[in-house]
C-alpha cells in the first residue's frame, strides 16, 4: 500500500441509461485526498446505435442469444471504451506514456446484489469491456471490473462514488446530499457531522427515456417538454409508487433489470395518453427521490445535482417542489461539470486500486469491510 501518485488519470463509464461514453482525464495533485483535482478534458462519444441497442436490451433483462455473442459484445464495449481513451488523450494533446491508468466502469448487463429478484443466494453484478483489451488498444495500464469485490463482500456494489463525493463536496456546517440522475437515481448523503451513506432511490431518467423513444423516436425527453405536454396520472401514479423495492431499507441498488418499459406496461390498464405517462414517470422519480432524503437526511439543506438529468429542468422544477426550504442546483456551482463527475469518480478509483488503497465505503454498500477494487491490467 502506497500513497496515491499524483498526475494524469483517466475515467471512462457508460451508465445505465447508455446513452454515450462518457470520458474524462483528471490531474490529481499530491496527496491522498482528491480535494485537489482538476478535469482537464471531459467528453461524451457515441455508440454505435446497433451496438446500443443490444446493450439497452441486455440491461432490461433480455438474454444473450449465445455465450459467443456475450464474448462479443464484452470485447465490441472494450474497443469502443479504447477508442474514446485514446480520442481524448489525443485532443488533449498528452501522450498515453502520461496517463498513469485508466479506470473503467465498463457497461452493466446485469446487477444482482444481494436481495435482489433471482435465487437470492449467489448475488453477482457483471459490466462487460475487456480491461485487458482497452489496457492493450491504448497502451495505458486499466484498472476495470470494480464492482465484483465489493458484491463478493456481501455489499451491493453500488453506489460507488460517495467516497469521491465525500471529499469534493463535504461541509462542516450544513448538512448536503450529492444526487446523480443518470438512468438510476442515487444519494450520497453528506452529513456535515457522521457518518457518509449512500444508495439508489430507484428510476431517474431510464423510464422516461425509454418511454421517449417509443412515442418520440427519440432517445431522451429533451428538458422534460415530453412530460409537460401531460398531466400527471394519479392512480397510475399510485400504482408506481406501490412498487415494495421503494420500501426496502437501505444498503439498496437497482437498475434496468428492476426498471424497465414492462414494468411500466404492468401497471397500465390501457388507454392512458403516451404524454401523461410521461409526466407521471417524472413525478415518480422527483416524489421517490425526496421520499428517500426526507427518510434518511431529514436536514438536509442542500443538493448537489449531476448526471444527465441535470438537463432536464422539469425534473429538477418538481424535484424541488418537492423538498421545499432545500436548495437543489448543479454541482458546477462547485466547480465540478455534472456531466463528468462519475467519469471523474472511476478516475479517483484507478488511483486509489494503484496505490493499494481501498474504494468502497462499507456504510454506503453493506459489504463486510473496506476493499481495494478492480482489476489491473497493466499497460502494453
């Protein structure tokens, strides 16, 4: 175990909502704390829409059709996670000889932590892209495969940015809560005296942008105007927010396999306009979102939002109405661009799995202790 080295890392994550890799390269300053950390160059690349597509469908509990295609598909992510390495660093205009490694998140096919609907008893999460493919392609050592040893702990795997979160955003004098929405929605709550939590809440943007693309053709609900064209359907409402997963105490994850267009269409009962479905799966999230913080950190006084729902004003506008007195804006009032700050977090993480130093915080994920995550592929 060593100290963190300072300099050039870089983090690479496709969320559950697969709408982009996104990438970002981070110098760390000297010294254990990530206090002190600078994005040097953030951005979002494409996927190949049929590549895509098939990922979406994996993620919302669709099978592979053969292992040979899931073998496939693990290296297909990998090269595409490479590519966007290798672009960055060349805009950039550093060398791959001045990253120090590279932390992939990869892209999740499945997420059965314990308790989760399966047998219940061999909790897995599973995010394919090679880290020794992407280690090979860019010639920058890889630390990918984060979650698996935090599971194999007993923990959840999930959320893993409060730790980054805690040393970004943390007050002495208020109580904050860090929010990301991208697919999922999740806390870190940031007490300004105890003990740092986090979990998810439940759907943030993936029902709303799958409900998009079938009745838009588009992949996202651009700024909510989908959902304000509706009005809210409070029986359909009702029979969302009576899904048990919301009751369930904390250490809790969750993702496509939970929320997903047939969960939705099981609580339809025909007829509804596509637009006030929309503004029903907004409310959900802002009502489940507030629901979560009201029941854990009752005090709060501040969110802090990033993610790709940080775009979606409608979202936010109820979001606040809900927690009323708690100020709700974008962590670039702190500095940090909230399209980036988990792709700078899976930076964080390839430092600290370098330097031997553990990643998870046992209080967010349930697991048994604190552990150094990930897999290191070393550079070519």
């Amino acid at each position: 175990m060593s100290k963190p080295s300072s300099g050039l890392y870089l983090g690479l994550i496709s969320g559950t909502s697969a709408d982009g890799i996104d990438a970002a390269l981070v110098r760390f300053q000297a010294g254990a704390e990530p206090t002190r950390c600078e994005l040097v160059l953030g951005r979002t690349y494409a996927w190949n829409e049929a590549l895509r597509e098939r990922l979406v469908a994996l993620g919302q509990g669709g099978d592979a059709r053969s292992l040979e295609e899931l073998g496939t598909l693990d290296i297909q992510v990998a090269e595409a996670f490479a590519d966007a390495a290798r672009a960055l660093i060349d805009e950039a205009g550093v060398s791959a000889g001045d990253v120090r490694a590279i932390g992939s998140h990869g892209q999740t096919v499945r997420h059965r932590p314990a308790g989760a609907r399966y047998d219940g008893q061999h909790p897995f999460t599973w995010q394919i892209g090679d880290g020794a493919v992407i280690a090979e392609r860019s010639g920058i050592a890889t630390v990918a495969d984060f979650r698996r040893r935090d599971v194999a702990a007993g923990g959840h795997g999930a959320p893993l940015m409060p730790a980054f979160h805690a040393a970004l955003l943390h007050s002495p004098d208020q109580d904050r809560a860090a929010l990301n929405l991208g697919g999922i929605a999740n806390f870190t709550l940031l007490p300004a005296r105890g003990e740092v939590r986090g979990f998810d809440t439940g759907p943030a943007n993936c029902l709303m942008d799958a409900w998009a693309l079938r009745h838009l053709g588009q992949a996202f609900d651009a700024d909510g105007a989908f959902a304000a064209q509706g009005q809210i359907d409070t029986a359909l409402l009702a029979r969302l927010l009576d899904e048990p997963w919301f009751a369930q105490p904390p250490p809790k994850s969750t993702g496509r396999e939970q929320f997903q267009l047939a969960w939705v269409e099981s609580r339809l009962r025909g007829g509804e306009r596509p637009q006030d479905v929309q503004a029903s799966l907004l409310e959900l999230s802002a009502i489940t979102i507030a629901d979560a913080l009201r029941a854990h950190q009752p005090a709060t006084k501040r969110v802090l939002v990033c993610g790709g729902g940080v775009r979606n004003r409608a979202l936010l506008d109820r979001l606040a109405a809900q927690l009323p007195g708690v100020v709700v804006e974008s962590t670039a009032a702190f500095g940090l661009d909230p399209d980036f700050v988990e792709a700078m977090g899976f930076a964080w993480l390839a430092r600290q799995t370098v330097a031997g130093l553990p990643g998870n915080l046992p209080s967010v994920t349930g697991a048994r202790g604190l552990r150094v995550l990930g897999t290191v592929h070393p550079a070519a």
